[in-house]
C-alpha cells in the first residue's frame, strides 16, 4: 500500500467515526425524560413542593428546559437538563421524606 492510500484510509476510518459518534448523539433522550418525570412526580407525592422546595423548583425548571429543548431538536442540551431534574426531584424527595409527615 502506498502512503497515500494509507491516508485515505485513515480518514475514511476517522470519518465514519465521527458520524456513528454523531448518529448515537442525536437520539431523543426518551428514557431519561420518563426518568426525570417519574422522580418529579415521586417528588411531589412526597410533599416535597412544600417540603422541599428549593430543589423542587429546579427540578421544575429542568424539565422545562428539557421539554423545550426537546421540542427544538437539541437531544443533547434535553438529555443533560432531564439528568439534572432527576437528581433535583430525587433530592427533594429525599429532603421531604427526611421531614416527615
């Protein structure tokens, strides 16, 4: 093989790389959106909106900033915030079941 073939191929390789990177970063965050309501619909079974609060109120923004992105077509900007609103209700579910009745 000559050096130039082996170019070639080199960048071909890195090429389809990039794209099945790519392709696997453009999938809708399906789960973690059902994730991220689930935990904020535990949260709130809890108390945790009078509980709880602050972290119940992020976690409120998150999923809104999910959803909106979601709908623009970010799966990665909706994927990041549906994580962070997870955690946000799992801690304020945490925090509400701490307090009590």
């Amino acid at each position: 093989m000559s050096v130039n073939h082996i170019k070639n191929l080199i960048v071909l390789v890195l090429t389809l790389g990039v794209l099945i990177l790519c392709s696997c970063a453009t999938a809708p965050p399906v789960q973690e959106m059902s994730d991220a309501r689930q935990a904020l619909q535990a949260a709130e079974a809890a108390g945790a909106h009078n509980k709880a609060p602050l972290p119940y109120g992020r976690a409120q923004t998150y999923i809104e900033r999910a959803e909106s992105a979601l709908q623009m077509g970010d799966f990665f900007e909706a994927r990041e915030r549906a994580l962070e609103a997870k955690t946000q209700a799992l801690e304020a579910r945490s925090k509400a079941i701490e307090k009590g009745p």
